[in-house]
C-alpha cells in the first residue's frame, strides 16, 4: 500500500492544496468564507475555479460536475466538460467563477412533493464552499445545494447548512453568556458508522429479489445463522479482508477518515466507522463512502448491500450517528470533563439536548423512518421505535442531586483488576454503554443509534441541530434577562430536569415492560413510517422549521408527501417483485418437483406393489396443499395491490394501505413460500437460499 499520509486526501481540493495553489488573499477570503460564512466574492471565485480547474486537469479530468443531495435517498450530479471553442477550431480548457458557483441541473424529475410541476423544469446548484471539491473518475466533483427555479429548497444539503448556522448562532448567545467572548462560531461535529453486508455477486444476480429491491422476499433460515455471536469482531476472510484494504485506500484518497473496520453479528455483515468531523462535511462523506463501497465490492466480485434488513431472522444494518457541537476554539461543549456536577455550562447544553428531544421526540422518529427500517427498529439488534435517552450512572447521579437541590457526592473510579499479574491494570469509566438506548450519552458525545444503513445522515442531523438551536434561544432569551446569572442558570437546569427527566431512561430497551413504561410516561411509539409521518406537520413542527428557517411550511409538507409517496412506491415494488418471483419460478418449481415425486411414486407402484411409497405421498400431498395455498395468496395480494389504487390521491391514506393491508399480504405469501423451500430439493428451488448468500463470501 502507498504512504497513507501522502495518499489521504490526494484527491481533494483541501485545505492543503488551496494554500499551495491560491494568492495569499484570495486563501484568506476564502477561509473567512468557510470559517465565518462571510459572502463569497465573484472574484475570488474566479481565481479559486482556475486553480481547481488546473489541479484537476493535473488529476487526469476532463469534466467537472457540482455534485448535490435531492430528495431521491442518493447523490446526482450532471458532468460537463472544461472544453471551450476558439476561433480557429480548437478548443481551450477553461473553468469560471460563475461555472463553480452556480449549476443549471434539470429540475423536473426530482422529486418535490408538489412543489414543482413536471412542465417547471429549472433548477439551481449552488457550491458549498464548506465542503470540500475532490476528483473522482475522471471528473472534478462540486460539492453544492439544490433548489427550484421559485427558490424552494430541493435537497438535503441546504436544510443542513441552515440547522447548523442556526445552532451555531444560539450556541454562541450561551457561550457569550458564560464569558467566552472569543467564541465567534459553534459547529455539529458527527462520526456515522456505517454497517454493511457483503454477498458473492454471481449469487446477488440470481436473486430478483435483491436486484429490485436490496432485500430478500423470500428466504427460510440458514441451518446456522447468528445464535453462536462467533462472527462478531470474528478474524476477517481474506476475501473480504482485500475488499477493505481496497475501500481504505479510495476512501483515504479523498480525504474520508476511514478508522475502524470489522465483522459485526450476523453472518456476512460488516461495519466501517469514520473519525468524527463537520456535520455537512461528515454527510458527504458518508454518502460517498456507501457509493464507494459498492463500487470497490464490484471489483472484488461481490456485491455491498446497505439495505436495512436484507435478511429476516439475522440482524439488519444501522448507522451510529456520534453527534457533539464543538466551538472555533476547539472546545467541545458536550465534554463533561472530570467533575461534571460543576461544570455547568456542560449541564446548560446537556439540559438543552434533554428538552429538546423530549419536546420533538416525533421529529427524531421521523428522521431516521424509511420502509427499510421498518423492518428493523424494534428487532432484537436495534432500539425500538420509542425514543429516550440514556445518560449512565454518573450523569444521572448529578442530575438527580440538581433536580433534589442536594450536593453531589460523586463517584469514585476503581480500578479494573484482570486477576493476571502480567495484564496492566487500568482505570474502570464510571458508567457503562447502552447499547440498546436509541440516544445515548457516550462520554463527550451522543450516539443516535436508530439511524437505518442507508439513509443519508443529513436528515436526523437537521433534526438535532434545530431543536438544540430551539431550545438554546429560549435559554439565551430567559438567562439573558437575569439579574443573577449564576442562580438563574442553576434554576434553569433544575426546572428543565424536573419537566423532561420523562425522556430519561437507563435500562434495557428492549425488554416489553419498557414499552409498558414509556406508554404510562407519555412518550411516543411510531412503528411504521405511516405513524411517524403524521406527526411530522403537527403544528408546533411546522412553527419550528418556519421560525429557524430550517424549511418553510410549503417544504415541510412536501418532504412529508415525498416521504410517504417514496414508502408507499417501496412496498408496491416489494409487492410485485414477490409477485413475478412466485408466479414465474417458485410456483412452477415446486410443481415440477411434485410432478417428479408422483412419477418416482408411480414407477414403484408399477415394479411392485410392496414397495413402500409413503414418503413420496405424504410429501406429494404435503405440497400440492401448500401450492394451493401459495396460488390463493398470490391472488390476495393481486387483488390488495389493486384496491390500494382507491387511496392514491391522499398519500397519507396510501401509505396506510401499503403497511397494513399490502405489506400483511406479503407476509403471508412469504410465509408459504419459505415453508415450501424446506420442503423442496435444493435442485429444484430457483434461487440461491440463505445458507448459500451468507457463508458463501
């Protein structure tokens, strides 16, 4: 492998590069511009396009393209080439100020939820200065935001720009409050680990079922699947061991903090976990490292699915979004430090983070809900759909003695003695982990666990930076007002325990006497997408996006219909794969197979009529019985899919239908169908099974 320090990041325009190739005033407006967010210059832009244009060309580019986040669940991006005529017929490579900062992508068949009709075709890229240009086959890729002709917002990116300049302008309100004057910005820092699973692609291309639609329709249990836990943090398959040397290498090129890689629990699962950097700038990343991922398992012969449950009975993949807020100057504002019952500026934004998800609890269900993820939160490897947050012992010892108005006594470290003299002794941490916590506290950060593998981080992000930023303001409007800050603070902290500890819970998420609790605590249980969504445009939601500027109402409740129109298109291509696959090849195998028993059945009748032929009739009868079944069930669902046409023009009534009705009758469809695979010869069955797609890598 090359020299790690001299490969990362050598595909990115960064810091580095720009302080290379730029006049030192045009570097220094630039970072005023990136650090600041002052107003960009045409000028410097001018200057800033010639440099990325001659260092991409160094890079072997032809083409350039501004790279963006519509509301489809992936990137786009429209290459055009630096080429330009002159006028004796050749051509000049050349790349402007206004081409770096401004695109004209067609708008009209991105998704907008009714903002845009099909016939309103323009769009607007806009570069985000914050994020990083970088080369990638053979193209200079634009980081940018996107919105229609009318000035809504279309993407992902823009709404997380504005969340992040909203907690950062409250953040500082505290800060300034504290004393801290030197404190100018406040930025969201996040580390998503990301889980994956790994198949052979020549067995990927013989299911329909992950071709269409990233998971398995129809699949009865592996003889052996997850029950021994001997995969997790298991010695890497050279195979997949290559993979990852292959991902590490691309991913450090351009500039990705690619940290930690490992088997996770279920057979065939993996995960990569980034080190933790800008909210907008870790977004990116990650959307880069899934569309990597899938490139770098071509190449291997295998096929990376970031489906959130691509198999039922092993566990689904998420992604731990490790979220904190860390200012300019370097200090992060959710770090406790050694004595957290007086550090209250940490127990100021610590009260902030409790209210603020207790009150938009709805929105942070709603951040990471997909149909993917249906399948998997509340599953035995991933929090429920209740969300609380869980801080550990010691935090809570603090917060209890605030709440009481008693001192802190604290809590000692002990030390960790392993029983071997030649093992180094080492201090224990004063609270254990939650793994089962959908958000929990872990030490200088918190961990949003209920995140689904593929979704683009921004959304659950713009969550937490507006409700922070929210809460924040009414801190700084009520402290501000003080006469007596430092008994102000300390009431505020005490009277926000005391209305939201509600939120607080340090036990074990999964087990049915919390859902009991949660119920009794007011807290809410959104299972399905269809739940969750109808709180989105609650009131008090919509006033929240407004009064940030995060979205306005008409955005707020196009991203609820995209949402749900998306849900309900998942399931009906769910619907009709499993439709094709049963009548297509499931059906006829198995009757092929019951036509082989009956005629080995009769050719022993004919040699004599002693030998036994019990076993072929039962199996015979056995199946004919369940084909019968199957064909009903196909016809059920047939007919389901077609009376959910009635509901098409409210998509929240869509999208019902879909979970409770269509989604029921695939279930029962599946539930025969896996059934008929124990049952029929490995020869017959027409699709690679279970055992094949997870021990196969």
């Amino acid at each position: 492998m090359a020299n790690v320090p001299e490969m990362f990041g050598s595909m990115v325009f960064n810091d580095k590069t720009m302080k290379e190739r730029l006049p030192k005033a045009t570097y220094k407006a630039l970072q005023k511009t990136i650090q600041n967010g002052d107003p960009l210059d045409i000028n410097v832009a001018n200057i800033v396009a010639n440099a990325m244009k001659d260092w991409a060309i160094e890079k072997g580019c032809t083409h350039f393209t501004h790279w963006f986040q519509p509301m489809t669940g992936v990137t786009a991006e429209k290459h055009d080439s630096f080429i330009n005529p002159t006028d004796d017929g050749n051509v000049i490579m050349e790349f402007s100020g206004k081409e770096l900062i401004k695109g004209e992508p067609d708008a009209s068949s991105f998704p907008s939820g009714g903002i845009r009709a099909t016939f309103e075709a323009r769009g607007y890229t806009a570069w985000d200065p914050t994020s990083y240009a970088f080369v990638k086959d053979g193209s200079l890729y634009i980081p940018t935001a996107f919105c229609s002709y009318t000035g809504e917002v279309l993407d992902k990116k823009t709404p997380l720009l504005r969340s992040m300049e909203r907690i950062s302008t409250e953040a500082v309100r505290i800060l300034k409050l504290f004393g801290k004057d030197d404190v100018t910005r406040v930025t969201t820092t996040v580390g998503p680990e990301q889980e994956y699973f790994l198949v052979d692609k020549e067995l990927y291309d013989q299911r329909k079922d992950l071709i269409f639609t990233g998971r398995t329709l129809f699949g009865a249990k592996a003889p052996k699947g997850q029950e021994l836990d001997d995969h997790y943090f298991g010695a890497i398959k050279t195979r997949v061991a290559k993979f990852m040397a292959d991902l590490d290498s691309e991913l450090w090129s351009l500039g990705i903090y690619a940290k930690t890689k490992h088997n996770e629990v279920a057979p065939s699962q993996h995960e990569l976990a980034p080190i933790f950097t800008t909210t907008n700038l870790a977004t990116d990343h990650n959307e880069l490292t899934m569309e990597i991922m899938k490139k770098v398992a071509e190449r291997h012969g295998l096929v990376c699915l970031l489906h959130e449950k691509p198999f039922a009975g092993v566990n689904g993949s998420g992604k731990h979004n490790n979220w904190s807020i860390s200012t300019n100057t370097g200090e992060n504002l959710l770090d406790p430090g050694k004595e957290p019952a007086k550090n209250t500026q940490f127990l100021l934004f610590l009260a902030a983070i409790i209210k603020g998800v207790d009150e938009y609890q709805d929105l942070l269900r709603v951040s990471v809900a997909s149909a993917g993820n249906d399948h998997r939160l509340g599953a035995n490897e991933a929090p429920p759909a209740i969300i609380s947050m869980f801080l550990g012992d010691e935090l809570q010892g603090v917060l209890d003695a605030i709440e009481k108005g008693v001192p802190y006594e604290g809590t000692e470290k002990t030390k960790m003695q392993m029983g071997v003299d030649v093992l180094p002794d080492f201090m224990k941490d004063t609270t254990d982990r939650n793994r089962t916590s959908p958000f929990a506290f872990t030490g200088n950060k918190f961990e949003f666990r209920m995140l689904g593998s593929s979704l683009n981080i921004s959304c659950p992000n713009i969550m937490l930076n507006t409700i922070v930023a929210e809460e924040l303001q009414q801190f700084a409007d009520e402290l501000s007002k003080a006469s007596d800050f430092d008994t102000a603070v300390m009431e505020l902290i005490r009277k926000t325990i005391k209305e939201h500890k509600r939120i607080i819970f340090n036990g074990n998420n999964y087990a049915d006497e919390w859902v009991v609790e949660a119920e009794k605590r007011g807290l809410y249980n959104l299972k399905t997408l269809p739940e969750a969504m109808a709180r989105y445009v609650d009131k008090k939601n919509i006033e929240l996006f407004a009064k940030h500027n995060v979205y306005t109402e008409k955005e707020t409740y196009a991203r609820c219909e995209i949402q749900l129109e998306n849900y309900s298109k998942t399931i009906n291509i769910e619907a009709l794969t499993m439709l094709d696959m049963a009548k297509k090849d499931i059906l006829p195998a198995v009757t092929a197979y019951v036509s082989e028993l009956t005629d080995t059945a009769l050719a022993k009748k004919s040699l004599s009529a002693d030998i036994p032929t019990d076993v072929e009739t039962k199996l015979v009868s056995d199946l004919s019985q369940k084909l019968v079944c199957f064909s009903k069930k196909i016809e059920e669902l047939e007919n389901t899919l077609i009376a959910a046409a009635e509901y098409e023009d409210d998509a929240q009534k869509y999208a019902e239908f879909y979970c409770n009705e269509v989604f029921a009758k695939m279930q029962e469809l599946r539930a025969i169908g896996d059934d008929m695979e124990t049952e029929t010869a490995s020869e017959y069955w027409p699709y690679p099974t279970y055992g094949d797609l997870l021990f196969s890598v």
